[in-house]
C-alpha cells in the first residue's frame, strides 16, 4: 500500500522545519522529506542576521526565540564598509540592533532538535509529482518508493520539484557570481585578515565587484568574492588543483587593490565553491491550486543583497502553519489566507534584492551603498 499523510512537506531546510514546528506546537505532526543522506551530509552555509518582524517573529511563533538568542553571535551585527583602497569609510560598531546573527547550521539544529526524531525522512530526493485529482497529489522518489497526501508543501528551494505543480517559471541568473572561500583558525592562522573584516561583516566594493566576508562563530572567515560575469564563466573555472589557480585567476580581477583586500583572496584554506546567484521574477505568485503550496526559495527566490532570504522562509513556515492550525478541516481557506500575505511580502522583498544587487555592484560602488545607509540612519525610529 503507498502510505499517505494528510500534510507532506518536501523539503527540510529552515522554511520546512519551521512549518513543521509550529504545526507541532498546535498539536499537529507531519512527515518532511529531505534529499540528504542525514542532517550532517553536507554544511549549512554561512552566518545569518534574523530580523524582528519575520525571522524572529517565526521563532516566537514556533516557541524558539529564547533559544535562539542564546546561540547568536556576539559582535556579529558590527559593519565595516570599504573601498577598493581599503579606506574604511563607514563602521557600525553597535552590536544591539535588531538583526542578530547567527550560523545557519546552528539555527537549523535547534529547529531540528525540536521536532520529534522521526519528523525527518532522510535520503527521501523527490523525482516527481503529480496531480491525482480532488487537491491529491502524488510524490516519487528516487528509491522507487511512493506517497500520497492531501496537502503537499514545496519547500525544496531554488529547483523545487514541486513549484511545477503551480507555476511554470523557473530561476534566472542574475548576472552576479560567488567564489565561496574560508579562512581557517583566522585569529591565530590569518591575523592581519581577521583584523580588516572586524567582529562583524565587511563589505569592500568597486568596479562592479566586490569582497563580502564575514565572521563565523567557529572562528573562520567566510569569504564571498563577488563580480558580475557572464553565467558560463563561473563554470569555466579550473578548480582541478584544489583551489589555487582560482585563486589566481580571482586574484587577477583585483589588480590594484589594496594588499590587505587581496590577502583576504590569497591565504584561503582549502577548495573554492562557486556559487552563480539566480532569482525568480520579482512578484512571482500563482493562481489558487488545490492541495498544493510552496513556500521560501521555491515560492520566491531572490538574491542575498537585501538579507530576506532565510528570514522570509521562516515567517512562510510560522505563517502557513498557523493558518493550518487556525483553520481546522478546511485546507483550501488556510492556503488562500496564507499565499495573500506571501505574495505581497515576497514581493516587496524580493524588490529590495535586485535594488540591493544594482547597488552593491554599481560602477560607481561603494558611494550608492553608503547613500542608502545615510537615509536609513535619517529615518525616524521607530518607538
């Protein structure tokens, strides 16, 4: 017999275990699929600021924020911005606003921790879905296996399997590429780099282009060197060597940096991942279909410049939770509820990222950047 639940969730990174706590918080357990082999198969990435009005308010709402506040990471909120000549020209030493960070591994432990231990189906890649009529659907996966549920939710990111179902667009390159690099033991192995970056976050623009790093709770430095380029660039990069003719070729993008910039490039440990940075259409939604929804990277993948990403995956799974929970028996008023408030944050989010990207990769960088600071700091605050 194929199993069947009456929630399925596809997908078990923050967005899915968030919907999955706060559906267990009001009593209610569901099934989330993950392709990976066990929750340490693979890293979870870098550090994140989770901001008061969506991430955090998804860990109240999943009853998580104490914890949360005891994992953040000191001093990772500081900000220092530079130009190509390693000029400091802003720096935001105040480490109490609202936006603390924390790492994405972390984050997803605890919600992890918080489920019961069979919440998550390990090795579960999905390879099809498909509709069986009445809002029913059907999900394969790779192992040959089988099941069917009432309510299926994609939260399986950027290729989501299941966005299909509801809407034929696809993710675009935005023209902006990664080289992802670390920087190991920084304090005692790469002294003069863990002082250019500070506690916090740095960003060094230019040309285009830029050094964007940050400090991880483990003590390494997360480097992301980033520059327009053209999609198929990314993936002509000779990475045979492990690493250091990417270095090079890195490297020779940054003539006429500042030394202290380019060391940040030049004393990497280990292998350079790329990373090109797509992004579904600004206002992306779909009309109403029955038994399905989507919700983080596959409702509406942005870039990373405006810092939405992680936190509107979170407030999606607090919010399709509760409106779940907070309407008993009738799936289709929960669904409708939730993608009116999706559709119009998503929106306005992933606006504020392409705006982000064009400003963080103009000619005339850093100067658009501090600009847009100075009208933040103008701003009345809030009581």
């Amino acid at each position: 017999m194929t199993p069947h639940f009456p929630i399925a969730v596809v997908g078990g990174g923050l967005g899915g275990l968030t919907l999955a706590r706060v559906l267990h918080v009001h009593g209610i357990d569901v099934p989330v699929f993950d392709l990976d082999a066990s929750p340490r198969a693979r890293t979870q990435g870098g550090m994140l600021d989770i901001h008061e009005d969506t991430g955090q308010a998804a860990l109240r709402a999943a009853r998580l924020h104490e914890d949360f506040l005891a994992k953040v990471h000191p001093g990772g909120q500081e900000l220092r911005v530079m130009d190509k000549h390693g000029r400091v020209l802003r720096e935001d030493g105040d480490d109490t606003g609202g936006r603390p960070e924390i790492d994405r591994g972390d984050l997803r432990d605890l919600l992890l921790s918080s489920l019961p231990g069979d919440t998550v189906r390990w090795k579960a890649r999905v390879l099809s879905c498909r509709a069986l009529g009445e809002g029913r659907h059907e999900v394969t996966l790779a192992d040959g296996t089988a099941f069917t549920t009432d309510l299926l939710v994609g939260a399986d990111g950027a290729w989501s399997r299941v966005r299909p179902l509801v809407s034929g667009a696809t993710p675009a390159y935005t023209g902006v590429s990664f080289v992802e690099l670390d920087l190991l033991d920084a304090d005692a192995r790469h002294p003069a780099c863990a002082e250019t970056i500070g506690r916090g976050m740095l960003f060094a623009l230019g040309e285009e282009k830029g050094l964007l790093a940050h400090r991880e709770t483990d003590g390494c430095l997360h480097i992301y060197v980033a520059l327009r380029a053209d999609e198929a660039w990314l993936a002509a990069l000779d990475r045979t060597d492990g690493g250091d003719t990417v270095k090079t070729t890195l490297l020779r993008y940054f003539e006429g940096w500042d030394p202290a910039l380019r060391r940040l490039v030049a004393e990497a440990d280990g292998r350079p991942v790329p990373r090109a940075i797509h992004a579904l259409p600004v206002g992306h939604r779909w009309a109403r279909v029955p038994g399905v929804t989507l919700l983080g990277d596959a409702a509406h993948l942005m870039s990373p410049f405006a810092g939405e990403g992680a936190n509107l995956a979170l407030i999606d799974g607090a919010d399709l939770g509760r409106c779940l929970a907070g309407h008993p028996g009738d799936v289709e008023a929960a669904l409708a509820a939730y993608e009116e408030t999706l559709f119009s944050r998503a929106a306005h989010a992933a606006g504020e990222s392409a705006r982000g990207l064009e400003i963080l990769f103009s000619p005339d960088a850093p100067r658009p950047l501090l600009e847009m600071f100075d009208g933040l700091d103008a701003e009345p605050r809030r009581p």
